[in-house]
C-alpha cells in the first residue's frame, strides 16, 4: 500500500512482497494492477511525461486506479528512461505491458530484452486482441472488443433496438482487469514450482469468450432466441426490471418455482398462464409493469422485505455507496473521501487493503530504486 503522497507503508494480503512495474496506460491495465496493489504487491506505475503533465501535486488524487500504488515518471521514448525501467524490471517480478504488440520491442524493453536479464520475471501483455491474429495490430475499445466477440448482439431488451452498452464494465475489466490479476497470480505460483517466470498474453477477447461462452454456445446450438426475448435478457417477466410509480426501478429475479411463487403471492397474483410458458410472457410483463407502476419504489421494497421472491430496488450509485450492507460488508469503502470497493477477494489469514490513490509521477525514482535495492 502507499500513502497519499505515494511513500510506501506496511503492506498487507497474499501476494506481499511482489513488485510489479506497471507500464502505464488506461482502463483495463490499471484496473488488474489495482487489483494486485490490493493484494499486497508494490505495485509501481511509470507514467510518461504528458501523463504527469498538468498535474496539481497540492490537489488530493482521487484517481481509484492509483490507488496503493507509487508512480513515477520516466520517458520511455528515451535511452536513459528504457534503460531505467530495465534497472526496475531486473528488481521486479512482474511487468505489466499494456500497449499495441510490438510498442515494447521497439522501445527496448520487450520480453526477450527484459527476461533474459531477469528470467524470473512474469511479463503479462494486455491487449484487446491478442498478441497475434489479423485483428492484433488494430486500434480498438470495449465496444469493439463487445462487437467481435459476439457479446455486444446480446445485450438489450429489443432486438429491433440499438445493443445495449454496459459502459466499459465487460471487456475494459471483467475480460481484461481482471484476467491480467488472475494470470498473474496463477504464473506467480507456477515460478513457486520452477523458479521461472514466463510471457503472459491477456487479450480481452478472449476474456470475453470465457466469460460469454456458455451464451455464446447457447446461441449457436439453437436454445437461445433474439435478444430481449430469453430468460435471463429482460424477455422473461420474472427477470426484470419495473418502473415504480415515482420514476423509479425495482429488479425481479424470481426464477425458481419457489420465488416465483412469493412473487405472486406479495402481488396477489394467480399464475396463470404458468411460469414456464413462454407464449405468456409478453402479457405478464405488461401485467407485472401495470402493478408496479401503481406505488412507489418504497412501497415495494417494504412488501418485499424479508420474503424469498428475489425482488430488489435498483439503487443509484449515490444509494448504493450508502446501502447498509454494502458499507456493512465493507464491499465499498471510503477512503480518503472517495467511495471505491472494498479488497476482494477476502482472506481471513492474509487480508488485502485499499491504499490511497496516487497522483502519476508522485513518487521520486529514488525512493523507488532504494526500497527495492
């Protein structure tokens, strides 16, 4: 973890003690670094000059990707700053590469360069289409990532409609973040075995098929419909959302027989047609909407309170930071003024934590070069 000014405190969690040089980039790359900051690795950012650029060092950084990391600032388009972050990487164990394929080789710090001089070291490249195929030289985002791989045609209620757009959640950190962390851990475990360290290939496609596969499959053999008309797309009544008479939403999750049974029972409705047949649907959900838009979402979250039917108000981030079992839980945190989500996963020997956001370029090389010498 790190101070708000970037200088190294105690740290905590299961992977203690690894170092990691984060190349810096956005989305996805900070995310998974993020990630492995919270569970204990020193993790330290090299931000470019124009990334350091414009920054008010007496402003607080609020930034929840910094966060328990150290940052500094190197030119890597320069022989002196290659030649730094290879003096890092022969300390580190990890290094993350989060460019186009190809960026690092020629700035001199690609994985032959790198690993030859420390052949311990895991050198994880995160790309959105891999580090081969026609597709790995082209720029792209999320939403291409989304496009691609088939998840984007799934998404949304209509299928005469726009997919819908889950913000940059599914390929940027589900698909990428995340698998960056758990090939990292998972290649940091095998050099437990063979003290070697190996070149990990991240691309978010690919963390988008894992993640979509079953779909994916359920869709080409046939058993999956247009979108908006399958159970678990907004076409099945029982899982849903509703407005409330006041402009507000509730979820409806009822899929099991014994939840959609309370759901019915709580709105004092018979089935009929039963659950299960789909040529109903449609007029349930009509049905379902005329009933909660009749009261507001408080009234409903009163009636459901305390019963098994799996229906939920849909909170607003400015609700959801306040719920009393999300900050019970500890699942999101404030720190320093600034709401983020609490370490995860848990560990009841080895706890991670949220160290505080970091401005890029905070932490003199110095200090960085010393603590790991």
């Amino acid at each position: 973890m790190t101070d708000a000014d970037g200088s190294p405190v105690a740290r905590s969690g299961p992977l203690a003690g690894v170092r990691v040089v984060e190349l810096g980039g956005i989305g996805p790359g900070p995310h998974g670094c993020a990630l492995l900051a919270d569970l204990g690795c020193d993790v330290v950012t090299v931000a470019s000059p124009a990334q350091t650029s414009g920054i008010d060092p007496s402003r607080r950084a609020t930034n929840p990707l910094s966060r328990g990391k150290r940052s500094v600032t190197i030119d890597l388009k320069t022989d002196g700053g290659a030649a730094t972050v290879l003096e890092l990487c022969d300390r580190a164990d990890v290094l993350v590469d989060p460019f186009r394929p190809g960026v690092c080789e020629r700035l001199g710090v690609g994985p032959e360069v790198v690993c030859g001089r420390n052949p311990q070291l895991v050198y994880a490249r995160l790309t959105g289409w891999g580090q081969d195929g026609p597709y790995a030289q082209q720029v792209g985002h999320d939403i291409n990532y989304l496009a691609v791989s088939g998840v984007l045609s799934m998404l949304g209620p209509d299928p005469d409609q726009p997919p819908t757009v889950p913000l940059n959640l599914l390929a940027d950190f589900a698909g990428g973040g995340m698998l960056l962390a758990l090939g990292v851990s998972a290649a940091l475990a095998e050099r437990g075995t063979s003290g070697r360290g190996q070149v990990i290939d991240v691309a978010m496609v690919d963390g988008l098929a894992a993640i979509a596969g079953p779909f994916l499959h359920a869709v080409v053999s046939g058993a999956w419909g247009p979108r908006g008309t399958n159970l678990l797309d907004g076409g099945a009544h029982f899982y849903a959302t509703y407005r409330t008479a006041d402009d507000r939403w509730m979820a409806v999750g009822a899929i099991e027989p014994q939840f959609y049974a309370s759901l019915l029972g709580v709105l004092d409705l018979e089935d009929d047609p039963p659950q299960w047949d789909r040529s109903g649907w449609p007029s349930w959900r009509v049905r379902l909407a005329s009933v909660f838009a009749s009261a507001p979402r408080a009234h409903w979250v009163e009636r459901f309170a305390g019963t098994d039917a799996c229906v939920t108000p849909v909170l607003d981030a400015h609700e959801a930071v306040a719920d009393v079992h999300l900050t019970d839980r500890e699942t999101i945190i404030d720190v320093d003024g600034v709401p983020q989500w609490g370490p995860a996963p848990r560990f009841d020997r080895t706890p991670g934590a949220a160290g505080a956001p970091v401005h890029p370029g905070a932490t003199p090389l110095a200090d960085v070069l010393d603590s790991w010498s």
